[in-house]
C-alpha cells in the first residue's frame, strides 16, 4: 500500500523539492507526499507544495500562547493525514516531548552539521569559527533532544580554506539534499526502525554503512 508522508516547513522548501523529486522517480518507493504544513504563513515552500497539487497548510506559532498548544494544533493537523511518517524539513520549532513522544520512530529531521558536531542553530558559521577540517549533514530519528537523536545518514563535506558560511552552507545543503530523500527511503521500506533508542538495521549494518558513506566521497568530485 502507498505510504503516507507529512512534511513540515518554515521556510524556502529545497529539501522538500529534494523529497518530492525522489518520491516522482521512486528512489522514495511507492510513497506519496499528502501535506506540507508549516508553522510560517510566507514561507516559500507552501507555495512549492501548492505548485506540486499538495494540499499546503499553515499552522502559525503566533496564534497559540504556549508550545504545547502549538504543538497540540499542529498534531491535530498533521494526524488529520494519517502519515506513515513525518519529516522535518527546515522546520524551525522546537518541539515539546509529548508531541515528539507521539511520532517515535517514525519522524525524522535533516540538519546542517556533522551531528553530535554543532546542534542548534549557525551551524556554519560555528564550524568555521572551530576551524574544523570536516562539516556536513545529518537526517537523524528526532527525539525530545534537540539535534540528538540517532543519526541514519551522515554526509561529510570538507571545509575548504577559501570557504566562508554562504560558500560551505551551500555544498551542505547539496549534501541534505542527496541523503534526505535515501534516509526516507530506507525507513519508509522498513529497512531502518527505530527501537530502544537506536536506528535498528534489518541489513547488516556494514551494508547501510557503506551506503551511507558513497555521498560523502561524491561531496569531492
Ligand atoms: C536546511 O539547511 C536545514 O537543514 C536547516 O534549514 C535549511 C532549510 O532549507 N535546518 P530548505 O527550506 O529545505 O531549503
């Protein structure tokens, strides 16, 4: 049966291009894109969405007064399409345990950095300041830390001595691009899960390892 994909924006919408190209070639299997929501009514992504003949909703953080009924609306919304999974992409909320709780195992997050590497936000411009020789990106299961759930994908991108933040953001974001769309795949087929506070493989783990490893080697040609 078709699997159901909620994802969530809050801004330009380059990794749900990403997804929604990869759900059209089938790289994502036999999924289908039923809503994008976001939190930010401008956001350039809902209009990607409503190009894309998606229904794109906005849950606006400034009508609730507390996160928990942010969080309360939004999981309404969200529950309303019954997803398989939902995906974080470039959604800028933290969310509160019970709603992160609600979605175990099947929520996912992309992030800018090389995690447990630089959480948070200026993920950039940090790496820089650290003058650290690898950076990258992350699509980790998302639990009630921020940024630290376990990781299924990682992309390494090599900083490069004439980089400044706009430069390197941009070769990150490429990277995003690439492992996003193969991290829901793996989940959406049941090749990764998530139990006891780990990503479980139902492959050997060398395998999805080696996997993992290809884009980042593909980040230097
Ligand atoms: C990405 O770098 C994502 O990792 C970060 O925000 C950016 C979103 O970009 N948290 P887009 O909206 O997918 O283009």
């Amino acid at each position: 049966m078709t699997k159901r994909l909620v994802i969530l924006v809050s801004g330009r919408g380059s990794n749900l291009q990403s997804i929604l190209a990869a759900c059209r070639s089938g790289q994502i299997p036999d999924t289908q894109v039923v809503a994008v929501i976001s939190n930010r009514p401008a956001a350039g992504a809902l209009e990607l969405a409503v190009l894309a003949g998606i229904p794109a909703l906005t849950v606006d953080h400034r009508d609730y007064g507390t996160r928990v009924d942010f969080d309360a609306a939004l999981q309404r919304q969200i529950d309303d399409y019954a997803p398989d999974v939902v995906a974080l992409a470039g959604f800028m909320r933290q969310l509160t345990p019970a709603f992160v709780q609600h979605y175990e195992g099947r929520m996912l997050n992309v992030h800018p950095s090389l995690l447990p590497a630089f959480p948070g936000l200026h993920t950039h411009a940090r790496a820089l300041e650290q003058g650290v020789l690898w950076h990258g990106a992350s699509v980790h299961f998302v639990t009630s830390a921020l940024d630290a759930g376990p990781a299924i994908i990682q992309a390494a991108v090599a900083v490069l001595p004439e980089d400044d933040e706009q430069s390197l953001a941009a070769r990150v974001l490429d990277a995003e691009h690439r492992i996003y769309p193969q991290a829901l795949a793996w989940l959406l087929t049941g090749r990764v899960a998530y139990a006891a506070g780990r990503a479980q493989w139902r492959d050997p783990p060398e395998t999805a390892m080696r996997e993992a490893i290809a884009p980042s080697l593909e980040s230097f040609s």
